[in-house]
C-alpha cells in the first residue's frame, strides 16, 4: 500500500501532477480539514517542489521542529481527506 507522503511525492513529479495536488490542498482546506498553514505548507513542500527546508521555514516563520510537526499533521489531515473523496467516488 502506498503511504501518502509516496502518493503526494510521485504527483508533485510533473506540472499535471502539482496542479492535481493543488487542488486537492484547496478542497482540504475549503472542507475545513487543514488550516491556513498547513495549507502553505503542503503546497510549498509538495506542489512548489521548495527543496530546502529552511527556506519553507523562513517562509512560514517556523522553526524546523515545528515544520516536521506540522508537516505530518497535515499529511495525517490529507490522508482523511483522500479517504473521504475516496469513498465519495465509490458512492
């Protein structure tokens, strides 16, 4: 099974990919299910491709702590929003 850090990886690969993760941040975030950071975060981590951590950090205003925490909240709140699409779809 694919882990959603490897899912949002292989989209961010190509520009029709980022553009899918784009729009499955803004439904994230229109749904209430991430915050407004978070949303900036994801989209700078996975969709912009930023490679340097500190520069998301700088960005952000976080400490890299903070980033890694929050990074993986935000990744565990996609993966509640993945599943719920997920069983939409399946309706």
């Amino acid at each position: 099974m694919i882990t959603t850090r490897q899912y949002l990886k292989f989209y961010s690969k190509d520009n029709d990919g980022r553009i899918k993760l784009r729009k499955l941040f803004q439904i994230a975030r229109d749904e209430g299910d991430i915050t407004e950071t978070e949303y900036w975060l994801l989209v700078y981590t996975y969709a912009d491709c930023r490679i340097m951590r500190d520069n998301t950090c700088a960005k952000l205003n976080m400490s890299s702590t903070k980033y890694a925490t929050s990074l993986n909240e935000a990744l565990i709140k996609i993966d509640t929003t993945i599943n719920k699409l997920d069983k939409l779809r399946n309706l």
